[in-house]
C-alpha cells in the first residue's frame, strides 16, 4: 500500500516551516522578529512557540525572553548527522557523472592517515593506471589529496602533511607549482578554496590529468573527495563541462548550513 504524502496537515506545515525559519538565524530571536519573518501574527506565532517550548525543540531565554532552537532539536539534528552515509549517497551517482563527463571517477575517504580510494567509475574511455580500490594517493601531489588538504580537519592530516612537505623541502622538483614551505601551502589552500577544486596534470602523473572537489559535512569540512581522472588536460580546466558537472555533483551531494533569509 503507498502512502499519499500529497496533503499534509496545515497547521503542521505552518509549524515545520516556524522551526525551518528559526533554523536559518544567526541566533536567539524575539517574538516579534519570529512573527515579523514568518509573516504570522505574534499572537498566532506565541502558540507555536510555546508547544514547541513543552516539547523541546525551542527554548527561552531568561531576562532577554528571546527564543532559540531547544534540546529536542539538537538531538534531531545529530541522529540526522549519525545516519548520514556520505559514501554510499555520493556512489549512487558516479555512472552518470562518468557519463557526463566522459571520465574515470572516484570516490575517496580520509583512512589510514592518507586520502584512501573506496569507490572507482570506468569512463567511456578507461584510463590505463595503476590506482584501485584501496590505494592511498599523496596528500600533496595528487588532486583528491589536495582537496583534503584544504577542506580536512587539520589535526587529521598533520601527519601525512608534514611528512610531505619535509620530503618536498628536501626535493622541490617533487612539488613544482607551489613553495615545499608552510607558507606556500596556506597559499595553495586558498587558491583552491577560491575555485572550489583542485587540479593536476601530468607532470604529477605521467599521462594523466586529474580535477577533485570535496563534499562537505554541516561543518563545511570534506568527508568524501570525488575525482576525475581523464588525458585531456582542457577536461581540468576552471569552466569546463566536466569540472561543472564535477562541481555540481558535489554541491548537490554536500550537506549545507542553512542560510539566514
């Protein structure tokens, strides 16, 4: 039997679309402000909040009477958090982006102190390489491990970054396109934040040319890298059809912060 989602309970949806707008804040809000953003009478807004008050999912706040998200919606929004399954979600969707760009994919994670390959798309043309399932590829040097370079928590990464740039301070013809310093890489970290993607090409490895972006938690940090891997260097190019599609797919696939209206 399928259930009809098609009408829903009025006053519900009006009481959703209170804490939807409240969500979107910056922070406490009075309830003239509520009823002012929302459109709704005070009066008629004061009897939502209060339900929402006995329910937990809003609080108020002492002397200022300003009202907040409560416990309950805390507590919503981590088993939201908890049951998100970055990877899979994003999987489902490789064979198209391979179609769309006609490109290999792939899907990467922080394990093992290194940005570690876990799912892997042919495109139309396969790419002769070596990387698989499983293989960890340089935080530095490669597309995937500079997104997470940018985009990891750095406490994640510190190991494998300065393990990779004493090498690279030791050789620079190992890291050719930014300074093998500290300073350099705060600087690669911003160019990359600037296009929202990283890019190779072959002098990294031979052949091959590689663009990556992140999808993003609720705290805008990279759970999951995508990757495309190709031999037509204009394919990595800023306003390219396959780096749009790439920067696409992950927005759709990332987790935004509400934004306040």
């Amino acid at each position: 039997m399928t259930e009809d989602f098609g009408h829903g309970l009025k006053s519900l949806d009006i009481a959703l679309g209170v804490l939807a707008f409240m969500a979107r804040q910056q922070g406490p809000m009075t309830l003239s402000d509520i009823a002012r953003g929302y459109d709704m009478p005070p009066s008629k807004a004061h009897r939502y909040l209060a339900s929402f008050v006995i329910a937990g999912l809003v609080r108020q706040q002492g002397r200022s009477g300003r009202y907040d998200l409560g416990p309950e919606a805390m507590q919503l929004g981590l088993a939201a958090i908890a049951r998100h399954d970055f990877v899979n979600d994003s999987a489902d969707g490789l064979p198209e982006l391979a179609l769309q760009t006609g490109m290999t994919v792939l899907l990467a994670v922080w394990a093992n102190e290194g940005a570690t390959v876990v799912r892997w798309q042919r495109g139309l043309s396969p790419t002769v390489t070596s990387i698989a399932l499983g293989t960890t590829l340089p935080l530095l040097t490669s597309a995937t491990g500079r997104i997470f370079l940018t985009y990891a928590p750095r406490g994640a990464i510190h190991k494998a970054r300065e393990t990779e740039l004493r090498r690279a301070a030791r050789n620079p013809s190992l890291l050719p396109d930014t300074p093998s310093t500290a300073e350099g890489l705060e600087m690669l970290r911003a160019a990359i934040r600037e296009q929202g993607f990283a890019s190779v090409n072959g002098g990294f490895i031979p052949g091959l040319v590689a663009a990556a972006a992140p999808i993003l938690d609720w705290q805008g940090e990279a759970q999951v890298v995508v990757t495309l891997v190709g031999v037509d260097p204009t394919g990595i190019e800023a306003g390219s059809q396959q780096v749009a599609a790439l920067l696409r797919f992950c927005d759709e696939h990332s987790v935004h912060n509400p934004k306040p209206n």
